[in-house]
C-alpha cells in the first residue's frame, strides 16, 4: 500500500466513446493518483483507445471473458496500491478536486467520505443526488447503515474510500444492484463523513444493467430470502 495515493478504478465494457473522458477526469486530479482500468472483455476499441491515448500513464488490466461489473471492479481492488479507493464508471466523471476534498473532510474516525453527485438524465435533465435522495431529511455522518438497508442514495463514485476498510468487502457476484449491497457493507464496518461540494458526474442511461433482470435477483442488502406469509392462519388449501 502506498501512503496518501489514491487507486482509481474504472470498470469498461464496449466503451469506446466515453472511456477518454473518463480517465482524463481521473488523471486530472489534484492529488496523487493511480488509474486502472479493467477492460471486462470489451468487442469494440475499449482497450486501443486506453492503451493508444494515455499509455504508462493508465493500469489497463484486460479480463478474460466478460465477467461483468461487479467482476470487474473486484479485480481492480486486488490490483489496486492505494491508501485511499476511488470507483468511476467509464461514462461517468470526476471533478478535478473530487480527492482532495474528499481527503480533506477525512478524519481519524471516518473510513469514508460522500461528495455530492449531479445526476444527468437520458433527455440531458440535471440534478443533484441531494435533491434526488433527499438529503437534507438525512444525517449522512457517522453510522450510516440502517438508513442504507431502506434505500440506496450513494452513487457510486460518490465516496471516496479508505482502502484498509475493504479488506474483506468485495461487489457481490450474485445479484443485482451490487452497489447498494456493497455502501451497505462498508456502513456496518465504517463512519461516514459527508462533504456538500459537487464532485461528481452521472449520467443515467435509458437502459440500466439491472433492466432485465428478474425481481428475485433484486435483492435488498441484508435480505437473505423473501419472507413469506401464510395468510390463510394454517387454514389448508388457504
């Protein structure tokens, strides 16, 4: 681990005409940092444009087979030296002081912080994940995990993560929604500390990756099985 970097990590898959401006945003930083790319068995341009326009300047891990972004994010965290993680999807972006101002609001106490996101919808409308979630109704600081097991609000390039506390917490492989079952591991383990500046960029697509899915792969962190209830009170046939 090296002391004060922070490990970017970016998750590509077919994402030939987004990913530049992304690890721009990444290399762009005020503060030290290391860039991965995980190229997750990309078909188009993924790999050349990442490898042609940023070279030694980028990690570029190439995965064998496309395993998906849960996959692909836990293999840039086995690569990863940072003191500090940072997520970034290959669409999205990052505002040039997004770590140290992150770093700044980081204390003894706290082994994560969480910028404030604007959120750019398919039809080009923008808004702020504090309006979106709401965040003046909750506390984001200290322990944050009840609140997390209700709903995510936590985009997930929002925090900016102290390596140490995801020693043993990975993206599960199994379900969707694997970034909400993932805030809300590092929330049972860690204080959270919450900074108001607008650090980051989302845009949402038209059709997310869990679009398709089947309800019963949506599962709720903490949730093992749907509950299921005999509402006929053991009457038979009820």
């Amino acid at each position: 681990m090296t002391p004060g970097l922070t490990s970017i990590i970016i998750p590509a898959y077919n994402a030939e005409a987004t990913i530049a401006e992304a690890v721009e945003s990444a290399l762009a930083q005020t503060f030290p940092v290391e860039v991965i790319v995980v190229n997750d068995c990309s078909t188009d341009g993924t790999s050349a444009v990442v490898s042609g326009n940023f070279g030694a300047d980028v990690f570029l891990l190439n995965l064998i087979g496309h395993r998906g972004v849960a996959a692909a994010r836990n293999a840039g965290l086995e690569h990863a030296s940072g003191e500090f993680i940072q997520f970034l999807d290959a669409d999205d972006t990052i505002d040039p002081t997004k770590v140290e101002l992150c770093l700044a609001r980081m204390d003894d106490e706290a082994g994560w912080v969480v910028c404030d996101t604007r959120i750019i919808s398919p039809d080009g409308d923008v808004t702020l994940a504090s309006e979106r979630y709401d965040y003046r109704r909750r506390h984001i600081d200290g322990w944050l995990q009840p609140q997390l097991g209700v709903a995510n609000f936590i985009p997930v390039h929002a925090p900016l993560v102290r390596a140490s506390v995801l020693r043993d917490i990975r993206f599960p492989l199994d379900c969707a929604r694997e970034d909400w079952h993932f805030w809300h591991a590092v929330a049972g383990v860690a204080r959270v500390r919450y900074t108001p500046a607008i650090l980051a960029t989302y845009r949402k697509r038209r059709q997310g990756r869990n679009a398709n899915l089947p309800e019963s792969a949506k599962t709720r962190p903490g949730v093992a099985d749907p509950l299921r209830l005999n509402l006929g009170c053991g009457t038979p046939g009820a």
